[in-house]
C-alpha cells in the first residue's frame, strides 16, 4: 500500500469528530474544533443521520462526509 502525499488529499479530517472538510478550512463546521489531520483513511457519507444504523455505530448525529480511520 502506499503512502498519499498531503497535496494529493482532497480534504482533512477533524481529529475530533472525523468531519472531512476541505484543506482551507480553519474551523470544523461539524463541532467547532481548529485541530486538523491529513492522516486518514475510509470515507463515510452519512445522508440521514437518524435512519442511518453506520451513523449511530459510529455515533455520528450530523450528516455530512467522514474519516473513518485518524492517523493512519
């Protein structure tokens, strides 16, 4: 497996909450965080986070696009 550069990566990951957001972004539009990886890997894009049984295994309340692994 190799290793994807930092510029290749479309978006970063909050370290917090997992929220994939694009590079520019200073803060996490899902819970309020400034601490940012690019070291993720596995994407899960949850549409309906209250019929969604991955979204409530992975505990996630707001819909949007995430990491599914940090520092990989």
């Amino acid at each position: 497996m190799s290793k994807v550069s930092k510029a290749s990566k479309t978006f970063k990951a909050c370290i917090k909450c997992r929220a994939l957001v694009k590079p520019e972004e200073e803060k996490c539009p899902i819970c309020g965080s400034n601490e940012f990886t690019f070291e993720w890997s596995g994407i899960v894009i949850v549409l309906d986070s209250e019929k969604s049984e991955v979204a409530k295994m992975l505990n996630i309340k707001t819909p949007g696009r995430y990491a599914l692994k940090i520092g990989v």
